[in-house]
C-alpha cells in the first residue's frame, strides 16, 4: 500500500508540475504576441536601432469581407491620435492582408483617402513624392492571404516599404508624407472608425 500510495503522489505530482508548465508557456504566449481575428503581432518591433510597442490592432473590413488586419507601433504607447501623427522617432504599420487582390487596389485607396486629409497646397507639395511612393506599391504585384506589408518611418530614411520582410522600390523622404499615411488610419477622417480606436488602443 505504501508504495501505491507513493506512487499516486508521485503521478499527482508530475500532472499538476505539467499542468504549470503549460499555463506557464499559454500565458508567456500572451506576453509576448497580441492576436485579432486570427492574425498574430509582436509586442515589440526593432526599427532603427530603436524598440517600438504594438500600440493598437485594427480589423479593416466591409460586412464579411475581411481585407487586413493592422498593426501600430510606435516609441511610446498612447491614445491620442494627435501624439500617434506628432511624436518623433521611428514608426511602423503592419498589414497583414486576409484578401487575396492587386495591389493597386491599396495604391488607389491610399492615394484617395490622403486627397481626403490634406489640403491642396500639402498635396501639391507631396504630389512627385506621393507618385513614387504610389509606384513602389504598385510593384508589389498581387497581393495574397497571408502576405505582411510594413510600411515604416525611419527618420534618417523617410517611408520605406517592405513586403514579407523583403524592401521595395527605395526610401521616400520627407515626414509629412508619411503623417498623411497614419492620417488615412487615425486622423480625423479615418478609412474606418473601428481600425481607428484598435490602433489607438483599443484592439490589444
């Protein structure tokens, strides 16, 4: 009996010591990644020597057409959108794509929804920028489920765009520019109200 009993302790022991162990593993998984509708991110991504912050997670969408999932990350965590379009240093914008389609379809939402937020004047002063920024997205070709976009800022650079961790086309200076990109996400006249609070906060 006694080396029954020592035994069944024994096994008791070994299932609660695993039990931990995998609530353990579950809840570092949840440490370290953030998940919306089934699309994972980072906490932290390394841009320019600098680590940023998974600020926010936003689904855009139409009924039940899913086209991306977005992620935000900045130097420093807020909720204020005026802070997200002010605050210097590097930042990213993750999308990754839930719909297979061309990638003009991205260029030409871009490219409207910035004629939306800026006056014309900003847009004169962008126009030729704008024109190859347009350009490196169109070469991105078609666009599948799956694929991950980064469109980041890098002070020294400007905006540099990367497609499944590969860059395309070449920087594009000036940081107006990419401002009027952060504007389509959370300025005042977002694409979607819903992306909008996730980035800001709302979908980690």
């Amino acid at each position: 009996m006694d080396s029954i009993s020592w035994r069944l302790r024994a096994m008791r022991q070994l299932a609660v010591a695993t039990l931990l162990t995998a609530l353990s593993g579950a809840w570092l998984g949840q440490a370290c990644a953030a998940t919306l509708d089934g699309q994972q991110f980072d906490d932290t991504a390394v841009l320019s020597d600098r680590t940023l912050r998974l600020n926010g997670l936003g689904l855009r969408g139409v009924a039940w057409v899913k086209a991306f999932v977005a992620g935000l990350y900045l130097p420093a965590p807020t909720r204020d959108s005026v802070q997200v379009l002010t605050m210097p240093g590097p930042k990213r914008l993750r999308l990754k794509i839930m719909l297979d389609a061309p990638s003009h379809e991205l260029t030409k939402s871009l490219t409207s929804r910035i004629a939306r937020n800026e006056t014309e004047a900003a847009q004169a002063q962008m126009e030729e920028r704008l024109t190859r920024l347009a350009e490196h997205l169109d070469s991105m070709g078609d666009l599948r489920v799956g694929d991950t976009i980064d469109i980041d800022f890098v002070p020294e650079r400007g905006t540099v765009l990367r497609l499944n961790e590969r860059f395309v086309g070449t920087p594009v200076v000036g940081d107006d520019l990419y401002r009027s990109v952060l504007k389509i996400f959370v300025g005042d006249k977002p694409v979607d109200k819903r992306l909008k609070e996730g980035l800001l906060g709302g979908g980690v």
